[in-house]
C-alpha cells in the first residue's frame, strides 16, 4: 500500500507539473557546479520581480554529449542548460538554440552590465552558422588548459613547454586529460610552433585545421607521449598530484587550482602555467534549447545568474571563475598576497595592476598567446578514434595501480556496507 501511495503521489506531482509547467523552471548544469542555496533564493527573486511563481527542477549531467543526445534524440524539454563552448557551436549551428530575450522590464539587466567584454570578443568568435553567439548563449564560468607541476620534481622552465610531457625523466608521473580535443589542441600549438613564431599560421587559424595531416602529426607526437603516461583521467588526477603520485599533468586551471590549495595543505608546492607555444581558453555558457516550455523564467533565471552577489557565491563555492567582468567581482577577487598583474583586457582599463590569482586570472601578456577550440563536425569521428589509436589497450603500471586501488577500495566499502546493514538490522531487532 505505502508502495502505491508513493507511486500515486509521484504521477500526481509530474500530472501538476505538466499542467502548470509555466510554473516549473527545468535547469540541467554539470555536477558541483552551483551555490545550490541560491537555487530557491531565484524562486523568491523572481516572484518579487514577476509576480509570477516558479519552482526550480535542477538536475545535473557529467558528459556534454549526455546533455546534448537528451535534448536532440529525446527532445527533452530542458529550458536551460549549460554547455562548453564547442557545444553551444553545435548547437547553434543545428538550430538548436533560441535567441536570448534581454528584455526584464523593470528588473535590471545583469547580463549585459557585467558580462567581460573579453568573454564577449570570444564568444563573437564561435563558429555559429551564421549567427552571433552572444545573441543565444551568456557566459557561465570559463578557464586555460596548461600545465599543473610539482616544483620539487620539475623545474618551471620545464614546464614551460608542452613537450615537458613528452620527458623520459618524469615517466609514470604524467597524467593527461582524456580529452581529445583539449590534448589535440595545445600538441599542435607545440608543433606548430616554429609556423606560429614566422607568422606562416595564426593560432586561430590552427584551431580549425582538422585535417588528416594535422590529426597524424599529433598521432604520432602522443604515442611517444603514452609509454611515459601514468593515467588518462577526468577528474582523479589533481588527487594524484597533491598526493605526489603524479609530478606533472596536463590539466584545466579549474582543477590546477583546487590542487594548489589542497597540496599546499600538505606542504607540497605546486604550480600551474600556460606553455610558452600557446594554450587553449574553454568556457561553459548558458542556453535555452529550442524544446524548452518555459522561456521567461529560462532568461530570468540567466540574468540572476549574472547578478554580481550571485556570481561571486558560485565562483566561491565552486573554484571556477566567472566570466563577469563586474567591479564587484574584481574586487572579491583581488588578493594582496598575489603581485599586481595585467587584467585590463578582462576588467577594463582600470584593471592594468591588480594583484589576483594568475592561475585564476592570466596576465594580458598570457592571453595573447591564448586561442579557442571549436566544434569539429563532420570530422568528430575521426578524432575520437584518432584518440582510440593513441591510448591502445595497453596501460601504465602506474595506471594499472591506480585502477586496482580502486577496485580494492570498492570491495572494502561493500563489505563494510554489509557489516553495517546487519549491525543496523540488529540494533532494530534489540531495540524492538
């Protein structure tokens, strides 16, 4: 009976919410990526400036392609989510996206006031089918792709360079993002360096060569790289470096600088830096698909996310900076510990001197030797077999114990699970 209740109780609230889904915000954002306190604080918020009310469906996803196959197969009716920059291409391109209304009567327009204008020039830059990208998607976070290094292990001219991957001295202490697209990336900035420096190739312009030539070359370049690789990882690496299993990763500065806080803890010194060739910049925006049912609350629900307050709590809560470009913002950053660094290209003019986080906020002179990925299309495939090609089926010592410490630890907690549920089974049984 308890069962059928639930069940009843559970058709009653999907019935209520497919009757009233003007009343009912669907937001899909990758996993911890959120102050979830100012998830009901929106609710509140926008009922004072619509008098209009919502209640918030928040879920999460870990995959930009389990977001993106949702809404295109099933055609789920998300009215705003979050993908990386690449995605918001696709997106755009397979008319996928619905323009962002600016228009919030009375209420202030957070967006536009604070966005960077830095973020805004790239975002200009998407390869959108002919459309500006700025006009369907705002912002969220964004970051570099570089190198997180032991400075015990591995000297800071060493880690200067892309190729420092590529050293026989730091073998089995290398971890790699697996990701395709941000390796291919930066090894062929590296390779192209030479045609960088002689003005034959812009970065830009090696951003969209997917060609078989380019794909080889870095093919060729990464399987020298593999023997040497002691892990190809989503997320357990910055836990191997602050631990000192790992000595040198290639690595987002979102997780480099989680790890620094984390290692310095433990007394160990690490360090982050975007090679000397060039390096990538990333960013997650918002969007509101095209199958979404709820599109006023979808860009109120972006434009509270761009109230200065609001970013500074998810920036700080999360570890991931913000694309706002707001005073406020720059002032909740600015940290005397740090020397005064450039940063008039992301704040304004006012911002040439202001001592903050490096890895957090690059320096002008580092993100002039910065560019942006774009989504590869057709040619999709062939890069995510080219990566195939390159990890083999063959792994690391160091790989190899790194997965059986985790099948270990897997075995323990179930055990452990079992001995608990019978202690609670027989704490009931005594106390009955």
């Amino acid at each position: 009976m308890k069962k059928l209740f639930v069940f009843l109780a559970a058709a009653a609230l999907l019935s209520s919410c497919a009757q009233d889904r003007d009343q009912v915000l669907k937001v899909y954002n990758w996993s911890d990526y959120i102050d979830e306190s100012v998830i009901p604080e929106f609710e509140q918020w926008y009922q004072e400036q619509t008098g209009e009310k919502v209640k918030v469906i928040y879920q999460t996803f870990d995959v930009n392609e389990t977001m993106l196959s949702k809404i295109e197969k099933g055609h789920e009716d998300y009215d705003v989510v979050c993908p990386s920059d690449y995605i918001i291409e696709r997106m755009l391109q397979n008319d996928m996206l619905l323009p962002l209304d600016r228009d919030f009567g009375s209420t202030p327009n957070y967006i536009d006031d604070n966005l960077s204008p830095y973020i805004r020039s790239c975002f200009d830059k998407m390869e959108a089918g002919g459309k500006n990208a700025n006009d369907y998607s705002v912002g969220y976070m964004w970051g570099t792709t570089g190198i997180l290094y032991n400075a015990k292990y591995v000297t800071d001219e060493e880690a200067s360079s892309w190729d420092v991957i590529r050293n026989p001295k730091f073998a089995d202490k290398i971890f790699i993002k697996d990701s395709a697209r941000d390796v291919f990336s930066q090894i062929i900035l590296y390779l192209r360096r030479d045609d960088i420096a002689a003005g034959k190739v812009t970065l830009d312009e090696l951003m969209h060569d997917s060609s078989d030539e380019a794909m080889a070359e870095v093919e060729a370049y990464m399987k020298q790289v593999k023997d040497l690789v002691a892990g190809w990882e989503a997320d357990f690496g910055k836990d191997q470096m602050t631990q000192e299993r790992g000595w040198l990763s290639l690595n987002w500065s979102g997780d480099a600088v989680w790890a620094i806080e984390e290692a310095k803890e433990m007394g160990v010194d690490l360090r982050y830096v975007c090679p000397k060739e060039g390096f990538t910049v990333w960013f997650d925006g918002w969007v509101i698909p095209k199958y979404a049912r709820n599109i006023k609350a979808a860009k109120y629900w972006i434009n509270f996310m761009s109230r200065p307050d609001i970013v500074i709590r998810n920036v700080e809560v999360t570890g991931y900076v913000s694309v706002s470009g707001a005073p406020e913002v720059m002032e909740a950053f600015t940290d005397e510990e740090y020397e005064p660094i450039d940063l008039s290209y992301f704040f304004g003019p006012e911002a040439s001197s202001v001592c903050a986080n490096p890895v957090l906020y690059p320096d002008r002179a580092d993100i002039e030797r910065s560019t942006q990925e774009h989504d590869w299309g057709d040619r999709t495939p062939q890069l995510v077999e080219m990566w195939s090609r390159v990890k083999g089926d063959s792994a690391s010592g160091m790989t190899m114990v790194v997965v059986a410490v985790f099948v270990l630890a897997l075995l323990a907690l179930a055990v452990f699970t079992r001995v608990s549920k019978r202690r609670k089974k027989a704490g009931r049984k005594n106390r009955r």
